[in-house]
C-alpha cells in the first residue's frame, strides 16, 4: 500500500532530522490526544545550536485549521519553532530563519 502524501512528507522531515543527530516524534491524533496537537515535534542542530521545533503538515494549497494556528501559538510561547509546512525544503527554511532570528 502506498503512503499518504502527507505521510511521505512526515517520513522525509524525520529521516532528514534523525539523520542529523536530532530527535522527532510524530504525534498520532486519537481520542486520548488533545485536538489540534502538531503533527511533529522534536529538536534540530542548525550549526551548533540545537532548535526545538513544533509543526504542522499539510499538502500545498491546505492551511492549518484554527485551533491547530491556536496551539502552535501556544508551543511558540515557549520558544519553539513553530509553523506549517508543506515540503522538507519548507521545514528546513523555516527552522534556518528561526534560528537566524534568535542570533540577531
């Protein structure tokens, strides 16, 4: 059977931050779960520095729902990179200008 797209998406950020010595973990909705959680969670070195990251996936052209915008706001609140993917090469841009902003 052949992975969902947005599946495939979880897959490839994974093993790009795995395979950078970071930690991921993907947050599976269920009824023990608090509604609107981010799909991934987890830590990336960009240069030496490690950045704590909370995101949601989505395909192109879909949008986070209200309350999953509400709870990313909440884990931003705690200095964690926050946002909504669509691709790798989106998570690694918004992890890299994350980062370039806390050095400023």
């Amino acid at each position: 059977m052949t992975p969902k797209p947005e599946t495939r998406l979880s897959n490839k950020i994974k093993a790009h931050v795995k395979g950078g010595g970071g930690v991921v973990l993907k947050l599976h909705g269920s009824t023990m779960q608090e509604s609107g959680q981010p799909d991934l969670m987890g830590w990336i070195a960009v240069g030496d520095d490690p950045v704590h990251f909370a995101v949601e996936l989505k395909m192109p052209g879909r949008d986070a729902d209200e309350l999953q915008e509400w709870r990313l706001k909440e884990w931003g609140r705690g200095d964690f990179c926050v946002g909504v993917v669509h691709s790798l090469e989106e998570f690694l841009q918004l992890v890299y200008d994350y980062q370039a902003d806390r050095q400023e």
